[in-house]
C-alpha cells in the first residue's frame, strides 16, 4: 500500500545532484502524477520521471541511469 508520508520524507532525503539540478521536485510530481493515474508502478513511475528528466535537462546523456538510480533509492521506502 502507498503510504505518501513515507514517501515524502524518503524523497526528501534524496541527496543527488544531476547535472547542477536538485531531483526531488521532479521526484515527487512523478510520483503523485502515478497516484493521480492510479498507476503505482515502478514502470509508469520512471516512464515518468525520465520525461521530466529530459525536459528540465535538454542535452542529458543517460538519463535512464539517474531514474533507475533514483528508484533503487525510493522504491521500498514508499510503501507502508
């Protein structure tokens, strides 16, 4: 079960830069983008997350590393 507390504190402990940017804004509009969808996936989670990614960053060259990255760091972390 999505427990958005959790989650919320777990994203905000996200410490990674990419790129000169802080991910966790991107983070949790993707996140509650998958709730608004009803769609809490791993898959529709970084589908979403990677769009976000390339729209802020133009020129990024993997950005498929930093979502999976960054879901190894919330995936379990997100559920109650």
């Amino acid at each position: 079960m999505f427990d958005p507390v959790k989650c919320g504190k777990c994203i905000g402990n996200v410490a990674m830069d990419i790129q000169g940017h802080d991910p966790r804004s991107w983070i949790k509009s993707a996140m509650w983008q998958c709730v608004s969808d009803g769609k809490i996936t791993g898959g529709h989670f970084k589908k979403i997350l990677e769009r976000k990614i390339k729209k802020e960053i133009k020129d990024i060259s993997d950005p498929e590393k930093y979502v999976t990255d960054i879901w190894s760091k919330v995936s379990k972390k997100c559920s109650g």
